[in-house]
C-alpha cells in the first residue's frame, strides 16, 4: 500500500466532503453511535472499571482499547463532527450526556467485564427518550429493548 499526503491525491482525485461534519445536533450523534453499535451488535466490548468510584479528574480521563466510546471515536463521522478522543470525559461532552447516563452505558458494575454491543446501544438509546426513564423503565428497556 502507498501512502500520499493530502496535497499529492488532490493531483490525482477531486476530494470533497459528501457530509456536513460540524452541524450535528445532540440527537443526530446519539442516533450515530447507536446504529454503529447495532451494526456490530453480537460483538462484545471492554466497560470502564468502577466510574463511580474514580475522582472527577480520574474518571474523565478513563480508557480502554474496545469500549462503546471507542467505536464512537473511531467511526469518520463522529471523530469529524469533533469527537476528540474515547474519554469518558470527552463522551460526556461530545454527546452532551451526564455522568450518570454514561455509567449506565459503559460501568463495569451493570455488566461485568464486557458489554455487548446491542446492550450498549439498548442504553444510548435510552438517552434518546424525550422523558427521563426510571429505575424499573431502565431496566426494561435494558432487558427487553
């Protein structure tokens, strides 16, 4: 495979944009990442240990190589759209979500080591319901989808 800079494949192709990247609304990026979950659905993805437990500082600056906020950062769109890294921090500023909401799709104590993919996107979509959900509701739609 050969490698050219911007500059060199302007020379061979017309580059254009086919999306707008920055109008993005706090619902278009949800919606994003819950189809990019749901077309990886029966993969399992690695949760954040214990966010509840962290410091503010700490838990911002949690990782790990296959999380449901890294399958966000990696998709063009969203990294486009100004995703910045695959943060708990950063996902909770990119989407515009609590702290709270993003335990419940990523914490290791709602689903052990892994996650699937289809539970994880069970849960963004959750945070797309025009009502706040409850304890039972959440549970539900976590178990039942």
């Amino acid at each position: 495979m050969k490698h050219h800079t911007l500059e060199q494949m302007q020379n061979i192709a017309q580059i254009e944009p086919f999306f707008h990247l920055h109008g993005m609304s706090r619902r278009q990026r949800l919606e994003r990442w819950t189809e990019l979950l749901e077309e990886i659905r029966h993969r399992h993805l690695d949760t954040l240990h214990e966010t509840e437990f962290q410091s503010s500082e700490e838990r911002n600056a949690l990782r790990c190589d296959y999380s449901p906020i890294t399958v966000a950062f990696r998709d063009p769109v969203l990294h486009s759209a100004g995703m910045k890294n695959d943060t708990y921090g950063e996902a909770i500023r990119f989407f515009e979500i609590s702290d709270e909401e993003l335990h419940d799709v990523v914490c290791y104590c709602r689903f052990g080591t892994t996650v699937s993919a289809a539970a994880a996107a069970r849960q963004v979509r959750v945070l797309l319901s025009d009502k706040p959900m409850g304890f039972w509701s959440s549970l539900r739609a976590l178990f039942i989808g």
